[in-house]
C-alpha cells in the first residue's frame, strides 16, 4: 500500500483532496493506522481517484461523482461522457477565440481612427467576368455567420470545377446580396472559361460591368478586414460617393492556411450621392 503522499504524487492530485474526499466519502483510504492516523491506499483505488477528476472536469459537483460512482458507472460509458465534454469545451474554446479575434480588431479599428491612409483606395471600373459559382445562405452579413458558410461553399466548388475539367482563368471571388430578413445569400466564385448553358453541378454566370468601384486591398485574415472596412468607407464618404450593396472580395492570393499572408480585394460599387 501506499502512504497519502505517495498516492497523491501516483494520482496527480494533492494531499489536501484526497483528505477532502475521505472526509466526505467519495474516496476512502484502504487502511486508516489507528495509532497514528496516517492513511494508506492501494493501487487498485487509482481507479476511482481517475473517474472522480475526470467528472469533476466534466463540471459535475462532488455530489454527483459520488452518485455516478456509485451506481458503477463503466469506463466506456464514462469515455462516451469525457468525449462529449472536450467537444464541448473545443466548441468553447473556439468560439472564445473567434470572439477575441472580433475585439482585437475592433480595438485595431479604434486606434487607426484618425489615422487612414486614403492614398490606398483606388476608383476604377471592373469589367464584366464570368465566374462558376456555388450560393448559400448565411443567417446575417456579420464574420461569425459568414465563415461557416463561404469557406465549405469555395471548397466545394474547387473540388467540382475540377471533376468538371473546367479552366480556372482568374481569381476566387466572393459577393453578397441582402435579404429582407436580414439573411444574406452568399456567392462564391472562380472566374472560368465555360460556357453558360454547360451542363455541370454548378452554376456559370456573367457577373455584370462596374461602372465605378471603390477598391483598397486587405492582407492577411478576413478575419481581421474591419480596419480596411472602415479605412474603405471613410474614403467614399469624404470623396462624396455612397455605396451601393455589399463589396465584393476578390482572392488575389490566398495560400492554403497561411491566412495572415492573404491578399483580397475589397471592391465597394459607388455613386455620387
């Protein structure tokens, strides 16, 4: 048998918890001396000591790791709840991190404030282009509603323009038109060389001449565009234009999970106003 502090350093817990959990029954020493009161434990309990942190990072309370121990919860059933558990933190964690990407760039966009460069936005009109395109629907126009869907959408159709033979001549380029309700479907494409009424799992569609169009170029995550979003805005409103619709990004470069070294157009349709 062991002594409490050798069965502390063998489980990965301290002293202190297991005095913890003897005192309130969830893990009871093999053997208590009567003389001295030292506790000693045996290997066999590390069992237990292992289902009662694993629970416990599960997020249930003592109480109930000693309910679940003993109506003798098996391993495999207790693997099928530690699974579920570290999706759900990974769920977590990921959207944890999603939002404090969002505050760092809305802190980025504070201290740019005052501090455009409207020499980086270009008037130019883009011609007409034809593109093999896939839509969706996204549930709102804002990046956490957009990813999910404009990712899979341009993976997807790669993967058909090439079953279909289908030569890319140009860039990936993403549009996005508003719904009444605040929906947005959104348009992934790659410029093409196909014919229109070909027959193929994707649409081709000639996406129409800009006559004048508000252009800045972003690098690095779209994750991270709202600074050039704004730089972008700040130039169409003291030049006297506004907007028409939701900018288009064009993939200028887009190397494969290297997305701080993205290159995108912004291209923002414009009038006098």
């Amino acid at each position: 048998m062991f002594s409490i502090g050798e069965f502390s350093q063998l489980g990965q817990v301290s002293v202190r918890m297991l005095r913890h959990y003897d005192a309130i029954g969830l893990l009871r020493p093999a053997h208590v001396d009567p003389g001295s009161g030292h506790r000693f434990y045996r290997a066999d309990q590390l069992s237990r000591l292992n289902r009662v942190i694993a629970l416990k990072d599960l997020g249930l309370t003592l109480r109930q790791i000693g309910s679940i121990l003993d109506e003798r919860v098996d391993a495999t059933e207790l693997f099928g709840m530690l699974r579920l558990r570290r999706a759900e933190l990974e769920e977590r964690i990921a959207a944890d991190t999603a939002r404090l990407v969002r505050v760092e760039v809305r802190l980025t966009t504070i201290a740019k404030e005052g501090h455009m460069h409207p020499e980086e936005v270009l008037l130019k009109p883009i011609p007409s282009t034809r593109v093999a395109e896939l839509s969706a629907v996204a549930a709102s126009y804002e990046g956490e509603d957009i990813s999910p869907v404009i990712q899979p959408l341009f993976a997807d159709l790669c993967r058909r323009v090439d079953a279909a033979g289908v030569k890319v001549t140009g860039y990936g380029i993403a549009r996005y038109e508003p719904e009444a309700d605040g929906r947005v479907t959104v348009h992934a494409g790659l410029e093409v060389a196909a014919e229109t009424d070909g027959d193929h799992d994707f649409a081709v569609v000639d996406l129409p001449e800009i006559e004048q169009a508000a252009t800045i170029i972003h690098r690095g995550s779209m994750e991270r565009v709202g600074p050039t979003f704004q730089t972008l805005a700040h130039w169409i409103d003291e030049h006297g234009y506004r907007g028409v619709g939701l900018a288009r990004e064009v993939s200028i470069d887009c190397p494969e999970g290297d997305y701080d070294n993205w290159v995108t157009e912004l291209q923002m349709t414009v009038i006098r106003a």
